[in-house]
C-alpha cells in the first residue's frame, strides 16, 4: 500500500471486528495502534509519529594474556611455606597464562632478591664454614664473606640462567603447576616427570631443556670463583647437573604432596587435571 499525496494511507475491504495496526521502518522504533471496526464505518486511525530508534551498542573489555599472566605473578609473589620462605615459582593455576619475557626476569629478580633468599645463602655459608669446605677460602670474616659470596653466585646464576634466560630464550615456563588431583600414583609420577619436562609458552609439554642446562652452565660458571682444589672438571659438572635432576624430582614430590598445605596465600581454585 503507498500513500496519496496528503501522506495519507487508505485500507478497503477491512472486515469488521477488532483489528491492530503495526507500523515499521528501518531506522524508526515500530508503532502500533489498535481498535474495534464496525460495519459500514469509516475508522480514521490517530496521526502516529515514527520516533528514531535507540542505538544499542555492547562493548566488551577483557584483559591482555599479559595483564592476566601479571595478576597470577603477583598471587605467586605471596605464597611463602610456613608465611616465610618464598615459593613463587609454583603455579596453583594448571592452566596459567604463560609469562612473557619480561615476567620471566621478574620472578628472578623477586627471588634472588627476597630476605630470606639471603638468610638461607648466610645459613649455607655458615654451615659450610664450619665444616671447613672449600678450605681455600679460609676461615674468619673474610672466609665467611667468599662463601658467602660463591653461593648467592651459585644461587643467582641458577635462577636467571635456568629460570628467566634460557626459558626466555627456549619459550619455556619454569614454573611447576601443581597437578593435585588424581591417584597418588598419577601424581608421583607426574612430580618426578616435571624434573625433565616442562610447559612451553604454547602450551605443551616438552623436554625441559632451560633446566637441564640451566644447572649445567650455573656448575660450570662456578669454576671462576670456586677455590682451584674445588673446581670441577666436566664430569663432574655433568654429575653434578644429574644431581640437580634428582632433586628437581624430589622438591616436585614435596610440592605436590606437602609444601601446598603449609604455603600461606594459595589461590582459592579446584586444581585442574591436566
């Protein structure tokens, strides 16, 4: 039906009764009108205005991955086993975001630089100077100091090597993801696995290679300051890198069974089964 040059439209043949009148338009909310036709009568429906239709636009705002994965580093920066010592490089989150670079060398940094990162190395130091190891840094202060100094060395370049460069590098998380579901079994196995694999920024598992030669080029670099009767040679710093493997395995067990129930600040979420 079109209008007539007034803008006027007109209906014939209408049966009587009630009827209902929609106006649409593109553009225009739809109108309506509604009324009771008798028999025989000409019914003129009320002018109706088309008023403009309101614009509804949705707008979504989620966090960047590097927004998400900066907000599980900072959950992590809270967990200390017992409210003291730091336990930052668990994730209680199985499918975390993976970090960046950048956050890699972070949770280094929070580490190597955490108090009681330096109580332990003090307490190691102590130890070893009562044992006399590495007698050629001698006794006193001065040997307490090269002890000292030779494990928070030995300590830092672990952590960056093994846990910020070659991860960054190699596209590796070096954190552990606490499994915590599952048979005891499953679990084990799980743990002693992660000493030799880990998750990489994409989401799979593969062979932890950051680890591995992580451990390998922290022995070696300990050679420049280590006491010459105290240096090792390549066999032992491959030794010693095996080593490292079994007790990779043996803190991953502890994690997985023990060090969640005594760490303070642990995100309130159902681990999930990988």
């Amino acid at each position: 039906m079109t209008s007539d040059d007034d803008g006027q439209f007109s209906f014939a043949n209408v049966a009587p009764g009630p009827f209902q009148l929609t106006i649409t338009s593109m553009g225009f909310t739809t109108q309506a009108s509604a009324g009771v036709l008798r028999p025989g009568e000409n019914y003129t429906v009320p002018q109706i205005a088309m008023a403009l239709a309101t614009a509804v636009t949705e707008v979504r705002v989620v966090p960047t991955r590097t927004e998400v994965a900066e907000d599980q580093i900072k959950a992590q920066e809270k967990q200390r086993v017992l409210g003291v010592v730091p336990n930052f490089y668990v994730s209680y989150y199985h499918n975390a975001v993976p970090l960046n670079p950048r956050q890699k060398f972070e949770l280094a940094w929070k580490t190597t630089v955490d108090p009681v990162s330096f109580g332990v190395t003090g307490a190691i130091a102590g130890i070893q100077q009562a044992q006399n190891d590495f007698s050629g840094y001698g006794q006193g202060a001065q040997g307490y100091g090269k002890r000292f100094g030779a494990s928070y060395a030995n300590f830092v370049a672990s952590t960056y090597i093994g846990g910020a460069i070659l991860p960054a590098l190699l596209k590796q998380d070096p954190r552990y993801f606490y499994k915590g579901s599952g048979s005891k079994r499953s679990r084990m196995l799980y743990a002693i696995a992660n000493s030799v694999i880990c998750k990489g920024d994409n989401g799979h598992w593969q062979p932890n290679y950051s680890n591995i030669l992580g451990s390998l080029a922290a022995g070696g670099i300990s050679n420049l300051y280590y006491p010459a009767d105290n240096r090792e040679g390549a066999e032992l710093t491959f030794e010693n890198g095996l080593i490292g493997i079994g007790e990779s395995a043996a803190v991953n067990l502890l994690q997985e069974f023990v060090i969640r129930k005594l760490t303070r600040n642990v995100p309130n979420q159902e681990p999930a089964n990988p």
